[in-house]
C-alpha cells in the first residue's frame, strides 16, 4: 500500500513537470508566432514594393516564381590559393623533390 503511495507521489510531480513544460512551450509558441508575423509582414512589404524589379518582369501571383526573390542571389568567388608544382611542397617533407 506504501509503495503505491510513492508511486502516486511520483506520477503527481512529474505530471506537474510535465503541465510546467509545457505552460512554458506555450509562452514561447506565442512568441515565436508574433516573429512569424513580423517576417510575414516584412515579406508582403518587398513583394508589394517589388524589390526594384520593374512590372513587366514580376511573375505572376500564385505562380512558383512568385514565392522566389525578385533578384538572385550573388556570392562572392571562393578564394583561392596557387598550387604549388608537384614536387615543391614545402609543407610535407616526403612530397618534396
């Protein structure tokens, strides 16, 4: 009967943890909620502005290119480093000739 009893005291603490946790995920559902409504916002403020791209050029509303950004994205080349000859590698001993 005793050891009934603990088990009870255990499931009631960790129900309470449980309902603790999860008061809290709520909290932060909701915060997370207004960032997504903050980035949706900003969204419908570019493709609203168009993001300099002229009329004529804007996909269609509802097509798949309309969910792309008006211009692509450009990256910066990788840097690169000459090669040293073969045989020339002053960094490994072994490869040098």
């Amino acid at each position: 009967m005793q050891a009934a009893a603990v088990t009870m005291e255990k499931i009631a603490a960790a129900t309470s943890t449980v309902a603790e946790k999860m008061t809290s995920l709520a909290h932060r559902s909701e915060e997370i909620g207004k960032v997504v409504s903050v980035i949706q916002e900003i969204s419908e403020q570019n493709q609203s502005a168009g993001l300099g791209t002229p009329p004529s050029k804007r996909p269609a509303p509802g097509s798949m290119a309309a969910d792309l950004p008006s211009s692509p994205v450009r990256c910066a080349a990788w840097p690169s480093a000459p090669r040293a000859p073969r045989g020339d590698c002053r960094h490994h001993p072994q490869h040098s000739g």
